[in-house]
C-alpha cells in the first residue's frame, strides 16, 4: 500500500523583493491491505515545511545553517502519520517506508526546475540523517509483534524524539535559479506487512 505526498519548497532571499521558494506535501493516494481477518491502513497528513531563507544564515524556529553541510528546513507543523490495524490476529507486524517518486523538484507549471541532490528531503533519527531517493526505500518504521486492534500514531516533526523530516540544501548549491519560485516534489510512503515464519 502506498500513499504518494507531494512536497513543496519557498525559497525567501533579500535579492528578489521577499519572495519565498515554499515547501509541503500533499496526500495523492490512500489504501489499504486486506486480510481475511481484518485491514491494515495507513495515512499521513500534509506537510508544509514553510520558507527557506538564503539571505539569513541565522538559526530560527524551523531553520538551521550547519557550516559545510547548508541549510536545513525543519519540519516544525502537526502532521502525522497513522496506521490502523484491526485484523483480529494482528501479531504478523507491519513495515512503514517512505521514498520520493522521483529525483526532481517542479515549479507551478510542472516543469524540471532542480533535482532532490541540490534539495534533499530528509528524515531525521536520534542518530543519523537519511536521505530520502525514488532509488532506496527508507524504513520509517517496523512493528514485530502489534497488539489486537490498534492504532499507532508517528508524529512527522522535530519535536518528536524518534523520527522528523527536512529539507537539506547543501552550502555548495546554487539556488539563484529558484528564488521567488515555489516548487515540489512527491514523496511516496509505503505499508507493508511482515508476516511471521
């Protein structure tokens, strides 16, 4: 089962009167898997990662300028992503991943602007950064042994300990092309589940 979100990005500069390049994800698609005993479901709410500013290198709420790696858009709202199991013998797990549909990043008018290796999407972990590609399938999350008909509920930002996402715009890039552009891309999450030998 996947669910395919798109994500947008508003880059704001001092050089073009304030315009942003604006960042969010949109829900496309939404399933499910059917057992004989039961569905497993999953949904994931929209994400607006807000504006990434190239004319402060200054931290604020929901951006960070790393030296030698670039900026990075937090994503800072209250989107979530929820599984529902209500198979009545539900202890066969499930897996979450997440991917992009493709490496590029569009304009308003769907054309080709940038590529995800000049504006990464990525998920943050206590201990790692993953870049998010159309080519790996990142694991979000893994649940071995689920109880009876319940529900779990992964919050997507970075006040979460366990997982966040953001974007990441290395310091070597060059966005001058995308100022004052809003642009996005698609990110596809995907359930699957992992029955037991």
């Amino acid at each position: 089962m996947k669910i395919v979100n798109r994500i947008i990005i508003v880059i704001l500069t001092a050089l073009i009167a304030q315009s942003p390049i604006t960042i969010s994800a949109d829900t496309i698609v939404s399933s499910y898997i059917q057992f004989q005993n039961g569905e497993l479901s999953m949904s994931v709410d929209d994400m607006d990662f807000g504006v990434l500013d190239t004319s402060n290198l200054e931290d604020t709420d929901n951006q960070t300028f790393m030296s030698g790696l670039g900026h990075f858009v937090l994503y800072k709202g209250d989107a979530e992503l929820t599984v529902t199991d209500d198979r009545l013998d539900s202890n066969d797990g499930y897996t979450v991943t997440v991917s992009t549909e493709d490496d590029n990043w569009y304009d308003d008018s769907e054309s080709v602007v940038a590529t995800t290796d000049s504006m990464a999407l990525v998920q943050l972990t206590s201990d790692q950064i993953n870049l998010i590609s159309s080519g790996t399938s990142t694991l979000v999350k893994t649940v071995d042994n689920s109880p009876i008909a319940h529900q779990e509920v992964i919050p997507l930002d970075n006040s979460s300990t366990d997982i966040g996402y953001a974007i990441l715009v290395p310091a070597s890039v060059d966005v001058s092309n995308l100022l004052g552009k809003s642009i996005h891309t698609s990110v596809v999450w995907t359930l699957g589940d992992t029955p037991s030998e």
